[in-house]
C-alpha cells in the first residue's frame, strides 16, 4: 500500500490523497482549494495523477474543501463510485450545487465585464457536472465494514466534526499480508453541542492525521459561552447588528443551538435573528432528517422549547431580495451568513454595510484561510477592499475561538493516544506552524514517528 499526497500537504484546503493498493489506485477527497484568488486559480489545473486508472473515491464530509472538486474529477473523465457516509451523501448535493451555482455566476460577471480579445471564462464545474457526481454516490453507515474494490475494505467512523463526517479506516489484503491505513478525516472537539465524540480507531499501520488546529489549544468551551454573551450584550447596548460569517454546515446550526440553550439568560427574544443563507436553510432539514445521530444533549434540546431550528425571532432568507432587505435593520439584529471566510456569499454585502459603524459587531467563530477576506480582518486590518470600494473598518471585531469544529493540539494527540499500536503519522491538513507544533509535541510526549506531507511525497504502509 502507498501514499500519494496531493492537496492539504502544508495548507488547509484541497484535500487530496491518492492510495495504491491490491493493485488498484483510489482517493481519499477530492477537495476545492480556498484562499486567495491565486490559490483558487489552482483549481484549474490538472489533477496531479491519472484520473482514468483511479477506481474508487472515499468522501470523509461535506465540507467543500474535502469535496469541491468532485465535479471537475468526473467532467474530466471519472466514473467510478464515491463513498461516504449517508447524511454526508445527504449534504453533498446541497454544497455542490450551491458552489456550481457561484461558479456560474462569477463566471457571467466576469465575461460581461471582460475585455474584447481576453478568453472567455469558464467556470469550475457547472449543475450539470455536480448531477454527474451524484449519480456516482454510494451512501455507507458508521462502522460497517464495506468491501469498495476487491481486497480492499472500508470502514467509516464518526468523527465528530459535522454531521456525517468520518475518519476513514481502508483495510488493503494481497494475498496473507494486509495493510490498514486510517485517515482521521477532519476530526471535532470533545464535547461539540448537536453531535457524538470522535470514535478512537482499534489498529492502524499507518495515519494520516489532520492539523488545523495542531499548535494552539482552544479557549474552554464555558468561557466562550460567557465571550458570546458579553458581545450579545455590548451590541445591544450600543443599538448595533451583530455579524456572524458562517460555514452553512455544521457552524450556522451549532450557532442555532446555542441560541436555544441560552434563551432566556441571553435573552435571545429581544433580537431578530437572520440566516441569511439559502444553503445553511437547506442543510437545517439534512439536521432534522438525521437526529439519530445526534448526542444525548441535543436530542434533550431538540425535545425542548424553542427548538434551535424554529426560533420565534428566526428568520430564514432564501431570496435575494429579503437578504437585501436585513440591511434596514441598523440595530438589533444578528446576522448568520455565509461565507464562513468573507470570501463570496451574503455575509459580504452585510460588511459592505456595517463594517464602517462603531456600534456595529463582527463575531469570527470559525478558520479563517490566510489569504481571505476573513483572515486579513481577523489580522487586524484597518481598511478593506470590497466591491471596488475601500472600507474603512470601525466595527468592533470578536475571534470566537471556542466553537471550533477542529480538534485543538490536546484533543489531536488525544485521539492519537487511543490507538494501541501507536502507529506512524503523516500530519496533513494544516498550515506548517500548526503541523511542525504538532508533530514537536507528538515526538516528545508520545515518541510518535511523524512526518510533514508535501505535495507529490509518496509514502509506503
């Protein structure tokens, strides 16, 4: 069995690995490349392997950095079987067209503004090719051992990271000798709100281990409760919004479930509350279809009232015109809108409009990519450029770190230390400061034999 390392390997996005073994060749993700619009220009070129011999792709989740590029494998000549798990079969079709849907529009705002003589700009991948990709899905529970090709076996397990998310155990037999590898997908935080904690793996020969988070521990989840409060509190004070760019999976619903949990002594009822994302809405009834897979707190909530998904104050906003409309709102209102990095989507617009206010409020509770719009707010930036226009920022800027759906540096090694045999690591899925942290304290503690994936490095199991 060998590894072939083509996205991920020293960044956070692209998630892309290329397994070979019992003589067959497969994926681990197919992921889109996020950040800057030269790191995104990247998702252009040509996959770094031969797409004709690949006979299987493994989807950890939904997250459209594991998946974004699904549709540009198959319009480029891919036809063999996705598998993951149900909900994220559920998921997939919601992200993908969503993101086939800014494709296409970008790309008619791009050429209506083109130069005569400059090429005519395609996008990525379009609805029809994101039709292709579902027809290919092959939905698998949790722990239910599934021979994908022959002599090859997969086994999902929950990773606590959204909903469906898994770390991927494939099991590779030629002959007596079998080689187990396991990717840790994208791995939650102990205790995440909604859903069950990652499930720790009984045996691997080797591990590739994901690193968002891998050189800083997260600030306790009671303390950022009180953080969220605190900026609840001032911005009613001050008569402002509250902003809150969102991931629509996972983040936007966890946000939801807060919200009920802290009703009164938040006292959620004086606000008006947005989802101002047609994708999160859509995902909100995935939710509601997979309670099952809920931990027990959530479906103590979900039993409750007010039910997360169907606040009194709760406004979901599908058309663009009611999107347009929140912007009358000067005050008292909390804005849930994707995208999670400021990179595209409804949240830009609402930044447009409150970023230059004082009393306004802007609550980052997710990763934000170097190379984002996100990120450089986050980074303290003074000004920015949006919609060809340069925005003072005067509004008051909160990193929420606690409700990350990443695993920090404890909880990382954690889950390490749970594997019996204590394999070998490649450390994947991060920035390098994150991953040489990681593996720093993974050696010293643990004596761990890891290694930093690079682009194009080929290891064996």
């Amino acid at each position: 069995m060998k590894v072939r390392f083509h996205g991920a390997a020293g960044e956070v996005t692209g998630s892309c690995h290329e397994v070979e073994a019992a003589g067959h060749r497969l994926l681990l993700d197919c992921g889109m490349i996020q950040g800057s619009i030269e790191d995104e220009h990247r998702n252009f070129e040509p996959f770094p392997f031969d797409i004709e011999g690949l006979s299987a792709v493994v989807l950890s989740h939904a997250h459209i950095d594991h998946c974004g590029r699904l549709p540009v494998l198959v319009a480029r000549g891919y036809k063999g079987p996705i598998w993951t798990h149900v909900a994220t079969a559920d998921l997939l079709r919601i992200m993908l067209e969503d993101a086939a849907s800014l494709a296409e529009m970008d790309a008619e705002r791009d050429n209506k503004y083109r130069r005569e003589g400059h090429a005519h700009h395609k996008p990525l991948f379009t609805r029809g090719d994101v039709g292709k990709v579902l027809k290919l899905v092959r939905p698998i529970g949790y722990g239910k051992p599934t021979e994908i090709l022959p002599g090859i076996t997969v086994t999902l397990r929950d990773a606590g990271h959204i909903l469906g998310s898994a770390s991927v155990e494939l099991r590779a037999k030629e002959g007596e000798r079998e080689r187990v590898l396991v990717f840790s997908g994208d791995l939650g935080p102990k205790g995440t709100p909604i859903l069950r904690d990652a499930q720790p793996v009984p045996h691997a020969d080797l591990l590739l281990l994901e690193s968002t988070y891998g050189g800083r521990a997260h600030r306790d989840r009671e303390a950022t409760l009180v953080e969220i409060a605190e900026v609840l509190d001032s911005a009613w004070e001050a008569g402002g919004n509250v902003l809150i760019p969102a991931f629509a999976v996972g983040r936007s619903q966890e946000l939801l479930y807060w919200f009920a949990r802290h009703w009164d002594d938040w006292r959620m009822s004086r606000w008006k509350i947005f989802l101002d994302s047609p994708m999160a809405t859509k995902v909100v009834e995935v939710y509601d279809g997979h309670e099952s897979l809920f931990d027990e707190d959530a479906q103590e909530v979900w039993r409750g009232r007010p039910h997360p998904f169907r606040l009194p104050n709760l406004n979901f906003t599908a058309e663009t015109e009611e999107s347009m409309a929140i912007n009358r709102h000067k005050g008292g209102a909390i804005i849930i809108a994707g995208s999670g990095m400021c990179n595209g989507g409804r949240i830009r617009h609402h930044l447009r409009q409150n970023l230059g206010r004082k009393e306004a409020h802007v609550m980052f509770v997710g990763y934000q990519a170097q190379g984002t719009l996100g990120r450089r707010l986050v980074d303290g930036a003074r000004e920015v450029k949006m919609f060809g226009e340069v925005i003072h920022v005067n509004a008051q800027l909160h990193t929420v770190g606690g409700l990350s759906a990443h695993a920090d540096q404890p909880g990382l090694v954690d889950w390490y230390r749970q594997i019996p045999n204590r394999p070998p690591v490649v450390v994947v899925h991060g920035e390098d400061d994150a991953r040489e942290a990681l593996a720093k304290v993974m050696r010293a503690d643990l004596q761990a034999e890891v290694m930093l994936s690079r682009p194009g490095m080929e290891v064996e199991v």
